[in-house]
C-alpha cells in the first residue's frame, strides 16, 4: 500500500519540476517568448499550492480512498491533454488541471497512510512517503532531460502508465475509510477564500521580478491581504474551519511548517540554480545536464531509505544536521561557481546536497504529521505541502531576480540558499 501512495505523491511532485529543462523545446516547437512559458511552471506551482488545503478538506468529505482515486485520474487525463496541446495557452490551462489532481491526491494519500499504520511504525511510513516527494524534486531534471531529448510530449505521456498503474493498484490494495467530515459541515466559503489568498501571494511572488512596484503588483497584494484577513475570522468562528484550530495549535506542527517554509526556499533556489548553471555554463546537452544532477536525487532515496525509526527528538536532530550539510552545500556551490572550479567539483557538492535533503524533508513532515489522527491527516499533509510550495515559489523568485539583476550571478544565489538553511535551523529551536 505505502508503494501506491507514494508512487502517486512521487509522479505528482515530478511535474512541479520535470518541465524546468524541457521549456526550450517546448518554446522552440511553439514558437512562444519565454514570459509565455514561464506559465507553463507557474499555473502549475500556483494551482497546486492554493488547492491543497482545500483539497485536503474534500478528501475527509468523500473519502480519502475515492479522493486519491479521483486525483489520479483527472491528473491522468491532464497530462494526456497536455502533451496533445498545440499552444501554449492550452498547455496551461492542462497544467493547471493537472496541478488540480495532483492537488487532491496528495493529502488523501497522507490520510490513508495515517490510518493505514499504527503509531509504533508510522513515523517511518511517513518519512518514506515524504521522501518520494524529495526525490521527485531533486530527479525532476534528470527526468525532464532525459525524456525531453525524444521529444516535450513524453514528459507528460510518462504519467499515463504510472497512473493507471497506481489506480489499478490502489482500487484493489487500498481499504475504503469512513468519511470524517460532513458535507453539511464543509467549509465552503473559507476553502475559497483560501484559495483565493494563496493564489494571490504565489502570483505577486512569481511576478515580483517582472512587476515590481506597478498597479498590477499592488492590487495583488492587497487582494491577498484581504482575503487572508477574512480567512482569519473564518477559521476563528467556523464550527469545521478549512484550516482546523486544533492543527495550528499542535506546536509540532508550527515548528515544522516555519521549518520546512524555510528549507524549500533555499532547496527551491538550489534545485533551479544547478538546473540553469548546468545547461548555460557547463553543457547545452539536456542529458549531460540530467546526468550531473542524478547523483543528487539518488543520494536523497538513499539517505531517506536508510534512516531508522525513531522518536521526535531524533527526528529533530536529523533535520538540524541536514539543515547544516545543506548549508554547507550550498556555500560549496557558490565557492565553485564564484571560481570557476569545475562541473567535477559541481557535482561532489550536488550529491552532499541529496545527503541534506534525505535527512531534512522526509523528518520535518514526520515532525509535523505523526501525532496528527486519521481526522487531522489528510488537512495537516495539505497545510504542510502548501508551506513546501510557497517556500519553493519564493526560493524560485529570488533566484530569477538575482540572476535578472546581476547578469547571471549563481555565486551570490547559492549563498542565499545556504543563509536561507541556516535560518531554517534556528527556527527549530533547542529541540
């Protein structure tokens, strides 16, 4: 069962990332400038980090089984109408489907695994669930290279196999659970508003660069405000709020949420500054690119694999000591690039970069969702994706306006990386 949740967690975190080296052959066939393209990353980062929570609420409405299954199979369907797009506003559009699916599989899978494994072996299942997440982002490159060189199209018609084969799999493996939320009770009205203020911060963020401080910019960011405002109230006075009073109350889950807020930041920025220096520096090549970075997403499955069971302390001294190699690896890129070391030595850092994201990743979601019940799950798993993306996004946005106002400087986006690691190991305290 764990093999089916996390293959569909893995196959849907992959598309926030495989199409990063595969944007040039697709702007080559479609002939489309590049501020058309980036829509092709953003309606997907967008979509994805606004639905989850919501999409986690639904889930405990009409069951996490029928969730997950449902996810798979509009995900499955987008990716077909993706990779048969003409355009590049009909790629879009599928993407944002498709980060729909995605959406709502994602935190279902994390409810039927919370109440699928009882607690004396739950912190494992969850690490190596959250792992499959990791390992796509970091091996979302390698995938996306290797694919792309038959053709854009096969990085989306990759999903249809595995799809079917996770649905197969999980109609006849995964038990039915019980509903844990009426519909009666759904909020509706804080799901939107929801939705509404995480779409307009990851807007405001993906086009802070482009922007600036302009009408467009503004009235983003006041959209935002107000929606988070109105939000706010509604989780204090709704009976069964979209964000649960009891989740932002459990200190473990705070800790976690600032934690891994931080961490994909600087992963964010890291993951997009080795794919571009790679491909601008290094070599044209889509599959050497894949190549130097594949060390990287296998030593994450590794280190994420290997790592015991253990108790919440543990599991925060894990998360310390990856903070710091991440760091570490990221201050070693920026020594590299700053002088022109070599792809040799590129590589030896990206790899102690796996080792830092296999401890840090799959630890921080166990911290925050191990003590959640089946009733808390699927929505905590939701909450905490939703800090990885925009996390992500503001790690993406700072490394596209660092590079845009400095003529390519990876050096100095590397050493916000490795300060931005850092201040994730403060915010976890003395634990």
């Amino acid at each position: 069962m764990i093999f089916v949740l996390s293959l569909a967690v893995f196959i849907a975190s992959l598309d926030m990332f495989v199409v990063n080296v595969a944007l040039g052959a697709i702007g080559r066939d479609m002939s489309a400038p590049l501020s058309d393209l980036a829509w092709v990353l953003n309606g997907y980062t967008i979509f994805y980090g606004a639905l989850l929570v919501p999409a986690g609420g639904l889930a405990d409405v009409i069951g996490k089984k029928e969730a997950f299954i449902a996810g798979l199979t509009l995900f499955m369907v987008a990716s077909v109408g993706c990779a048969a797009s003409g355009g590049v506003g009909m790629l879009v559009v599928f993407r944002c489907i498709q980060a729909a699916g995605a959406a709502l599989l994602t935190p279902a899978s994390m409810g039927l695994l919370v109440a699928a494994f009882p607690a004396e072996v739950r912190r494992r299942a969850i690490r190596v669930w959250a792992a499959s997440g990791a390992l796509a982002g970091a091996a979302g490159p390698v995938v996306g290279g290797i694919l792309a060189a038959y053709g854009w199209p096969w990085i989306f018609l990759i999903n249809v196999p595995v799809c079917l084969i996770a649905i197969l799999l999980g109609a006849y493996i995964i038990p039915a659970q019980p509903k844990v939320v009426s519909d009666a009770r759904f909020d509706l009205l804080g799901s939107l508003l929801l939705i509404l203020a995480s779409g307009a911060i990851a807007l405001a963020l993906v086009n802070a660069g482009h922007w600036g401080l302009t009408a467009p910019s503004l009235t983003t960011w006041l959209v935002a405000t107000l929606a988070v405002s109105l939000l706010w109230r509604r989780v204090a006075r709704h009976p069964a709020p979209v964000v649960p009073r009891a989740l932002l109350s459990e200190p473990h889950m705070r800790s976690a949420l600032a934690a891994i807020f931080v961490m994909s930041l600087s992963f964010g920025a890291l993951l997009l500054g080795a794919s571009l220096y790679l491909h601008d520096v290094v070599s044209k090549d889509l599959m050497v690119v894949g190549m130097m970075i594949a060390p990287g997403p296998c030593v994450v499955g590794l280190i994420s694999f290997l790592t015991k069971r253990t108790e919440l302390g543990g599991l925060y001294r894990r998360v310390k000591v990856g903070s710091m190699v991440l760091a570490c690896s990221s201050f070693a890129l920026a020594l590299i690039v700053g002088r022109d070391a070599g792809p040799a030595w590129f590589v030896v850092a990206w790899t102690l970069t796996g080792v830092g994201v296999g401890l840090v990743f799959p630890n921080l979601f166990a911290i925050g969702v191990v003590k959640l019940g089946p009733e808390l799950a699927s929505t905590g798993s939701g909450v905490i994706n939703m800090s990885r993306q925009f996390g992500t996004t503001v790690g993406t946005s700072l490394l596209v306006m660092t590079l845009g106002s400095q003529g390519g400087a990876f050096a100095e986006a590397f050493w916000i990386a490795g300060a931005s690691a850092i201040v994730g190991l403060l915010l976890l305290g003395r634990r």
